[in-house]
C-alpha cells in the first residue's frame, strides 16, 4: 500500500551484482522474484517497468535472473522483509515439488509447519503424484499426512478463489478417498459457496470436478456451482465444459438445461479443441449416453482429418468412446487401426481391452487378426491379468465372446474370469451388464470349459439386467416405437401379419424390449446408453429359436415422420419373417 500511494520515486542507489551480499549491505532480489512482490504488493505496471529499464532489460523483463541490490529504506523497503518470506517460500515449494519420495515430503513438511499455504498445497499434490502401490496405505495413514490436511482446511478461509482451486485439484490427485481427504473436500465446499462470483471458468471447473472425485454431493454446493456455470458460459472453453459435464455426471444429477448449454457452448468452440479435449470429450458424453449427433459429427469429422496428431492410447480411448455411442463404422475402424500401427505395441492394460472392446461392439470380423494379437498382447502386460482392474478383465471376456475368440485363448479367458470372480461385484451397473452376456454364453455355449460363477456375481448381474430393462420400459424412445408397432401391419410370403408386441418380455435366459409370442418376433432396441452391442445376445437367442430384430438408434432418428418410421420398421421386421 506504500508503494501505492506514494509518488513515482527514483532509484539513484540500485547497482547490479553478481554474487551475495553480507546482511549489513543492501538486500538482494533477483528479477523473477522482484516481479512476484511487485505484483503481490499490487505495485504499478509503470514502476515494474522502471525496475526492468534500469537493469538493462526491456519492459517485458527478457534476461531474467541477474540480481538487484536495494537499501531497507525508501519506497522499496516494505519489500525487504516481504522479499525473504517470498524467496524462502519460493524455496520450500521448489523444494516439495522436486521431491520423488512421499516420506520425504511428509518429513519436509513436518519440519516446515510454518510454510506458507502454497507450500501446503504443493506437498498435498505432490503426494498424491507420489503415492501410488504400496505408499499410498502408508501416506494416507500417517499423522503427517493428516497434520497438512488439517493445516489447509484451517486456512481456508483466507484463500482467494484461485488458491481454493489449486487445493481442490491436490485432493484430487488421489486414488481413492479418505475420511481425512472427505473432510477436507467438505470444508472446501463450504468456504467455496461463500465466494460468489469470484472463480474463473478454470477454478470453478477444477473444483467442481475434484468435489466430484472426493465425494461432496450435497445440495446447495451442487445449486452452486450450477449458478456459477451458467453465469460463466459465455467464457467457458472445451475444457472447462468437459470437466462440468464429467463432474455432474460423478454427482449423479443431470440438469437438462445446462447440459444443453454446455453442449451448445463445446458446439461453437469447436475449432479450439485439443486432442486431449476432443478425447475427453467422446468420453464423457459416452458415459453420460448424450445422443448428440450434430456434436458428435462435428467432433468426429475434426478426429478423422486430424488421426496422426493422437498418440495410440488417445486413439484407444477414442474409438472405445465413438463404440460405446454406435458412432464408429466398420470403415472407421480401419482407418483407426491403420493409424495406430505404428505405436500398437505400446498399448497395456486397460488400453489394449478398450480398444478389443470397441472391435467387438462394431463386430469387426474383417479385423480378427488385429483382434488376436492385442488378445495376447493383453495377457502380456505387465504384471498380467492378476493386475488387471476389474472393468478391464470384464472387457477383455466380453470382447473375446463377442468376436468367437474364446475358442482360441481358451485358458486366458478362463483365467481372466476366475480373476473376476475372486473380487467383490462392484456397485456400478455398466460392468455387471456386460458381464451378464459373457455369463449366458457360459451357459449357453461354453458349459465344457467348466467355469464356476460365483452366486454373488451371478445375481449382481441379473439384478443390473432386470433393473436397467425395467428403467427403459417406459423411455419415450420405448413409447414411440411401441405406437408404431400398434398400427404396423404388413405382409410376409403373401401372409398378412400384424404383430402383438409385449413390453419387456423374458426371452430365455434374457428380457427383450418388445416380443411377439405367436411368431417368437424380439425387438431390442440399439441405443447409445447400453453398455454393449446387442448382437451377442441376439446370437444366443436366434441358437434358441427366436427372430430377432436390432433396431439401430441413429437410423430410427433418422426417420422423422410417422411414415418414415412404419416403413422402418415395416422393412427390418419384413426382412426377419421372410426366408
């Protein structure tokens, strides 16, 4: 505030030096840190300058490093004693951040409990970048550890709306929560809720997504970061977008009005994706089963033109995501694999299952021999299917039925769902349902392998199947193609029909959208939130005798009028009657 108010003051006494200076001679201050004081203590653009002109550089401080000596006294004396808390900040955050052992950081940090919060928060984010395998138990157990977490959440109430982001985005560079870390993310929430119009789309996206990850749903910090989206969405880029549909989709709610807006804005910012943008991006609006075609045009048609400049994970995840939506075409897929050729081999793990995975959903027979080298590149990773997450050793078994390729990896397979059946069946549907095909085939096709389904598995995946059929019963997608089944009628080998469909019928071990009992006629309908192609069990249903009818999402989109869809569906049902 000195500086501030006082007069624009000249600096005959500032010499340059080169090495260190006793404590009794003027203080010393290189550049780069000058420029931080200056700009903490809100010093003016035009002193700033002066400073750069009178050591030799330029008004946007080019050759920063070289070091200034100033007296104590003087306009510039109120910097002394900020210019050593600063520098030794500066230290002890450099310091944190270059550290590779969380055990470090904590013992830094225990010996440095009066560091700044900046330093709090880069040793919060640097042991979450640390504390993977057999250190995090350890970090996360430790006193240490708690004593940082209880230092930030007591200073949260000075921080400004950007150090409440930094904080956030530490909390959630960890695996998993803790109670400590949900504490935490708690108190965060409620100082956030107090700075009304105060984040930038970036800070409010950061905590968003991180209160998202850590588990804080509560009602008025949901409402909040709502209001603040929609006052912001007129500055929001690609990336913010991405990252306040992903968190709103952790939380469970889905506000049609933003999403709509949200989807708008990424719309017209387009021509600003990145590629980990438009990566993310095919992501999440698979995950969520937003059927935006326009969007998804938009986004595909700039992937496509562009598929050299991803790297051959991006493209994994990509062509998992556009597989998911049933926006990835037979022709797609080759020029995908053509694409990622060259860096295939570098492809572990999860990466290698979603990109089989995507194969299978689009039912890529013409590429079976890429199938069959990333099968065996899978059980090759490291640490092989032991290490595997449950939700890739689900992908890995599905793709492998899907594609007929059990047969070949006979023991992998077996070995990949003995795996599975050892853990906990997991609390989110989507593997469950793509497991449940996997265990018909078991019943259906594979009973000589002989593979024991744990009981708590088995009824997980009937209760998903049975839940998410019941769900969609009354969709208004379900609605629409019922009233057109209503008055259907049509002719077969010189035979009028008119077929009598019932709602979400048993048809052996599964339940189908619609069913005609006199003809064994199964309709399913394709649509972008089912976690799997329906083509396996239409092929373990049709091995039971039923006619089955796949009604593809887009192509029923695409028939607007009522007589559009009659003679939609008047030809898929015609062409499954006929011989």
């Amino acid at each position: 505030s000195r500086l501030k108010n006082e007069a624009r003051p000249s600096f005959p006494n500032i010499a340059l030096h080169g090495g260190t200076l006793p404590r009794s001679k003027p203080a010393m201050i290189s550049l780069r840190h000058l420029h931080a004081v200056t700009k903490e203590c809100k010093c003016s653009k035009r002193l700033l300058q002066d400073l750069y002109r009178r050591g030799g550089h330029d008004a946007h401080g080019a050759r920063f490093g070289r070091v200034f000596a100033f007296p104590c006294s003087g306009p510039l004396g109120c910097l002394a004693g900020a210019r050593r808390f600063y520098v030794d900040s500066i230290d002890r955050t450099v310091s944190v951040q270059t550290l590779t052992d969380p055990m470090e950081v904590l013992a830094f940090m225990d010996r440095h409990n009066d560091a700044n919060t900046r330093t709090f928060e880069a040793s919060l984010r640097s042991l979450g970048r640390l504390s993977v395998g057999e250190h995090y138990k350890a970090v996360v157990e430790d006193n240490r550890f708690h004593a940082i977490l209880s230092t930030l959440a007591s200073r949260l109430e000075d921080c400004d709306a950007t150090m409440l982001s930094k904080i956030s985005d530490a909390t959630a560079r960890f695996r998993s929560s803790t109670p400590e870390l949900a504490d935490l993310a708690q108190r965060l929430a409620e100082v956030a809720r107090q700075r009304e119009d105060t984040f930038s789309p970036r800070n409010l996206a950061n905590v968003a997504m991180a209160l998202s990850m850590r588990g804080v749903r509560d009602v008025p910090t949901v409402e909040f970061i709502r209001n603040e989206a929609l006052k912001l969405m007129d500055d929001l880029e690609p990336a913010h977008c991405i990252m306040l549909l992903e968190a709103f989709r952790r939380w469970g709610v889905f506000d049609r009005q933003l999403v709509d807006l949200l989807v708008e804005r990424m719309s017209d910012e387009v021509d600003r994706f990145t590629t980990r943008d438009l990566v993310d991006a095919l992501a999440v609006i698979s995950r969520l089963g937003l059927a935006r075609g326009f969007l998804l045009r938009r986004l595909c048609g700039l992937a496509f033109e562009n598929l050299r400049q991803f790297s051959a994970r991006e493209l994994a995840k990509m062509c998992y995501s556009l597989a998911r939506l049933r926006f990835l075409a037979q022709s797609n897929v080759d020029d995908l694999v053509e694409a990622m050729r060259p860096e295939m081999e570098r492809l572990v793990g999860s990466q290698i299952s979603e990109f089989l995975f995507a194969l299978a959903m689009v039912n890529a027979r013409h590429q079976l021999d890429t199938a069959r080298i990333l099968a065996a590149q899978y059980v090759d990773s490291i640490g092989g299917i032991p290490k595997m997450s449950g939700g890739s050793l689900i992908d890995y078994a599905w793709s492998l039925v899907a594609l007929d390729l059990v047969r070949e990896f006979e023991n992998d397979f077996s070995e990949a769902l003995k795996e599975t059946f050892t853990r906990n069946p997991p609390q989110n549907r989507t593997p469950l349902l793509k497991l449940f095909d996997v265990i018909c085939a078991l019943e259906l096709e594979y009973k000589d392998l002989n593979i024991p389904v744990a009981s708590s598995w088995k009824a997980a995946c009937d209760d998903a199947d049975r839940y998410e059929m019941d769900r969609l019963e009354s969709s208004r997608l379900h609605n629409e193609v019922m009233m057109r089944f209503d008055q259907l009628r049509g002719s077969s080998n010189g035979v009028r029909w008119k077929l009598q469909m019932q709602r979400n019928s048993s048809c052996g071990p599964y339940r189908v959208d619609m069913l005609d009992q006199e003809t064994k006629l199964a309709v399913d309908l394709e649509i972008v939130s089912w976690p799997t192609a329906r083509h396996v069990k239409h092929r373990l249903l049709e091995a039971q005798g039923y006619r089955m009818v796949n009604l593809q999402y887009w192509d029923w989109r695409r028939a607007r009028t009522e007589e559009d869809q009659n003679l939609f569906l008047e030809r898929e049902v015609t062409r499954v009657l006929e011989p």
